[in-house]
C-alpha cells in the first residue's frame, strides 16, 4: 500500500523534491534541468508553452514548478493561475527574464511563493528551489521589499463587509505570524525562537489550516492585513 507523504515529510525521508521546468527556450529549459538534476533533484517534467505545462503539471505532481513568464499560448501567470487552482500544495518559482514591477506582482496574485530574475547564478537558483519546497517566500533582492509594499497598500484599502470569523491562533501561532508577516525566512525565525526549524514548519502549517489558506504569500498578505508586521 502506497501513502502520500507532504512536501516537508518527503524532505524528511531524505526523498528528492519533485521539480518541472516550464520555458519556451530549449537550451535554456535544458541547461536549468540538468543544474537541478546534477544537484540531486528529482526532475519530473519539462514543458515548453502554456497549456503543456497545465497538462504536465497535472499529470506528474510536481512539488515546485520553476516557471517562465513569457510562454507561447498561456501566460505564465496563467498557468500558474491554473497549476495552483487545481493543487494548492503546488508550489510555484518564477525564473523570468523581467524584474519589472508589474511581472512580480502579477505572478504573487497568480499564486507564485517565489519570484528569481534569470541573471541568478547556479546556487542561487538551487537554494531558492530547496526554500520553495519547504514553504519560504523566496524573490530576488530587491523584490521582497515589492510584494510586502503591495500587500501593505492592499490591507490600507476598505474592508469588504461581513468578513468571517477568523479561528483563534495560539500564542505562538501569532508569534511564527509575526515574524513571518516580516519577511524573516524559517530558519531566520527558529534562531531567534530557538525552535528546530522542522517546528517553525509545523506552526505554518497548522496556521494556513486554520485560516483556510493555501501559501506563505496568502499568509504574509493576512498578517499584514491584521497588522502584526507593525507588531513589537
């Protein structure tokens, strides 16, 4: 009998992480597989337009999906919108040519956790990878400071109505929050908490359950709603 493990589970059997590449460049789709090959990850998929990489992503279950914006048929932020929709656990890395301002935050709103411009090196884009896997909000210097911006001006804006109860955090649920909601990855955060950093995880994962959210960057937008990146 098979059983499916998550993303951090697999991580902790010491399992590959299931990775696809979608690009429309055949030497540079090939060259970023062979890098995550060569590094002991586990590529699944390849696709080269849009609506190939909906069909793949479907059918192979990636973990992470290192994403070109700029694909003949689909957008990338189409596709990611489609990839997310259907598996939420999916988590997205755009690898794009652009640090244009408008691309970032098209492809957060689109559902991506992470966002690398093309000029990062090799071991830049292996470590983004491996953080994206297990849940941290990875983006090129410079772009973290974007999306937190935008999600500030968003929570500024008039609260819809007859918003829903928000179930109750526990104390150190809202403590991880906090210091999520600063951009602080896992790691930076289970030092100063002294927790291991599989527990900082493990409280993520509780929070999105309770909270009905999918992502780091949907938890990242609702804590800055409700203020605690101002919190002390």
């Amino acid at each position: 009998m098979t059983t499916d493990l998550s993303t951090d589970q697999q991580a902790a059997a010491g399992r590959p992480v299931r990775v696809m590449v979608v690009d429309d460049h055949p030497m540079w789709r090939d060259a970023v597989s062979r890098d995550l090959a060569e590094a002991g990850l586990d590529v699944v998929a390849t696709a080269g337009d849009g609506e190939e990489a909906v069909r793949r992503a479907r059918a192979c279950s990636p973990q992470v999906v290192v994403l070109d914006l700029n694909l003949p048929g689909l957008s990338g932020a189409e596709v990611c919108r489609q990839v997310v929709g259907h598996d939420p656990s999916v988590r997205v890395l755009v690898l794009s040519a652009s640090g244009e301002h408008a691309d970032v935050l098209e492809a957060v709103k689109s559902g991506a956790t992470g966002y690398l411009v093309k000029s990062a090196g090799r071991e830049e884009l292996l470590d983004a990878v491996r953080r994206t896997a297990v849940g941290d909000a990875v983006f090129t210097p410079g772009l973290a400071g974007l999306v937190l911006g935008e999600f500030r001006r968003l929570a500024a804006e008039p609260p819809a109505p007859a918003a829903p109860v928000v179930p109750q955090l526990t104390a150190r649920e809202t403590e991880v929050l906090r210091m999520v909601a600063k951009g602080l990855s896992y790691k930076q955060i289970a030092d100063r908490l002294v927790l291991s950093h599989r527990t900082v995880q493990n409280h993520v994962q509780n929070t999105l359950g309770k909270l009905q959210l999918h992502n780091r960057v949907e938890l990242v937008r609702y804590a800055i709603e409700q203020g605690l990146d101002d919190a002390v």
